[in-house]
C-alpha cells in the first residue's frame, strides 16, 4: 500500500476514533488531539490538571478505542519499583520465575506519578526510554505499541517528589487540563448521572497503530520546516545568540534538542491527522506549546510577574 493511500486511511480512523472517543469523553478537544498525536508519533505525555476532570477515564476510553491493553498504576509514597515493575520469586520446582507488574501493557496510566520516591519514577523512566524493564539482571521487553500517560496534580505540592528536568524531558507532549465550559459541564452531568451505559469499539488492533506510526515517520520534512524548528528551540536557550527578549528576561534555561526532534515527529503527525503529506510551519506552531511547555524552566522574576509558559512560547511564533 502507497503512503498516499496510507495517509488517506489514517484520516479517516483517526476521525473515527475522535468520533468513538467523544461517546465517552464531552469537549477536552485539544487534550485528546494532543494525546493521540503523541501516541501516533510513539511518544508519551504528562497530563496537568486538577482532580476530577475525567483524566483516567479519557486514557481508559482511548485505550479502549485503540483496542489495546491498557492497566493503571496509582503512584504513592510507599510504592516500590518491584510493585510495577513485577518481580522473581520461587515457584514449587524451587526455580526463580518472574511475575509481570502492572508495566507489561500497551497503555499505562501512571496517576499522581509526582508522588513517589525518585526511585520508583525512574523505574518507570527506563521502561519509557528502552521499552524494556531489567528485573534481575534480566531484561524483558515491553509489547508495542508502548505509551505512558502520566498525570500530575498542580495544587497540592506536600509530600511531593517533583520529576527532575531529564525525566520531565522524556515526555513528548506536557497537557494542561481546564475546567470545561458551563455547557460542556452541563452535558457530563447529564451524561454521568444516569443508568445509561455507553460501550466503546475498538478501531484498532497493535499492528495497524505499529503501521501507522511507521507511515508517519516516513512522511518527509522540507528543509525550511525543520530549520524553523530547530530555530523555535534555540530562541528558547537564555545564552543562545538568538534567544528572544524575554526568554532572556524570564527563562533560567531553555529546551534541548529532544525538543527539536519531538516538534517534527508531532508536526508529522498533525499534517497526518489533517489529510496533509508533508508538515508546514503552522503545523510546528500547532504542537509547539505542549512540547515546550515542560522543557521551559522559567526564573523567579516570570513567576512574580505572572508571566506563563504560553506566553513565552506564543511570542516566539
């Protein structure tokens, strides 16, 4: 099959599982674009907002529509690597025999992932960057396709390990969720406070979504679409020759070059998702705050004066 025609089948799932997904899930458009954009790109997100938005039923709904396995990990602070990881123990034979942790699945939503030990966080890490887990001296691989949604909650910052700048980089896409709008909130408690139930379909089987993220890495790229890219990460860099004033004013230190690459990859899948066959500038610009947002580390004076991650990277378009 032609990567035109690929594409042209892709646009029309990905409608599709948008479609199957909104069953489920009222407005949080932009989430679940940005969600599946990542998971088509073979990255992972973080997903920021308070408790009580819906965020472990979404990843369960696109789970489902996905047709994948899917296992949630709730992180606490006396949670230790073995305990997602899995571990050996000995069976009547008196052999050593590994039982898989909850981490031996297509999906995994690792929830408040801020608060445990950094040992368990790293645990997690590995798994993410290799698809793989050492247990033992043993390493196991993980089935594809792999995806870690990650959830943080931005309030409550007791008794927290917040993830340090490499692990927070291991993320593609960093996803704020907003309270939804009174007439979205009006519909998820008609929704929700029913008998009704509501069954999702699976579009999907592994394979194709392997497929599909394998058409995307071969859509090409002009040269001018990656310079701006690339340009769109310098800017962000405080003692870059190009830096913009206000990173300058405002940012300690600025992304690296995982930033870069995670810009065309998203941008790929975007002109994908829009039926397009090669990314332009409006796609970089249409993924750019979710990538930047978490690689952005901002100084004492933007956090007195209010100043955002958006706005930031808004005013280096």
């Amino acid at each position: 099959m032609s990567d035109v025609i690929a594409i042209e089948n892709f646009v029309k799932k990905y409608n599709a599982l948008k479609q199957e997904v909104a069953k489920v899930i009222i407005g949080q458009d932009d989430v679940v674009d940005q969600i599946l954009i990542s998971i088509f790109s073979g990255g992972h997100s973080l997903l920021i907002g308070v408790p009580g938005l819906a965020k472990t039923l979404m990843v369960n709904t696109i789970a489902q529509a996905l047709g994948l396995d899917f296992k949630r990990i709730q992180f606490t602070p006396d949670l230790m690597p073995s305990d997602i990881l899995g571990s050996e123990i000995l069976d009547e034979d008196r052999r050593f025999k590994f039982i898989k942790g909850p981490i031996f699945a297509n999906i995994i939503l690792a929830d408040e992932i801020n608060r445990t030990p950094p040992k368990t966080q790293a645990a997690l890490l590995e798994a993410m960057q290799e698809r793989a887990v050492t247990v033992a001296g043993h390493q196991y691989k993980l089935s594809l396709p792999y995806f870690v949604l990650a959830t943080q909650n931005p309030i409550e910052q007791e008794g927290t390990y917040p993830l340090p700048e490499a692990q927070l980089d291991r993320f593609m896409f960093a996803i704020r969720l907003q309270y939804p709008s009174f007439k979205e909130e009006v519909e998820v408690v008609k929704a929700t406070t029913t008998d009704s139930q509501t069954s999702v379909n699976a579009l999907f089987s592994a394979q194709e979504i392997l497929d599909f993220q394998n058409v995307i890495r071969r859509v090409p790229v002009a040269d001018n679409v990656i310079e701006y890219a690339v340009s769109l990460v310098a800017k962000t860099r405080p003692n870059a020759k190009t830096a913009a004033d206000i990173v300058k004013e405002f940012v300690d230190w600025g992304a690296g070059p995982r930033a870069s690459q995670n810009l065309i990859l998203a941008a790929k899948t975007h002109a994908a998702t829009k039926g397009k066959f090669s990314p332009d500038i409006e796609d970089i610009q249409a993924v750019a705050t979710g990538i930047l947002r978490h690689r952005i580390i901002k100084n004492y004076k933007a956090e007195a004066e209010g100043i955002s991650d958006e706005n930031i990277i808004e005013s280096l378009f």
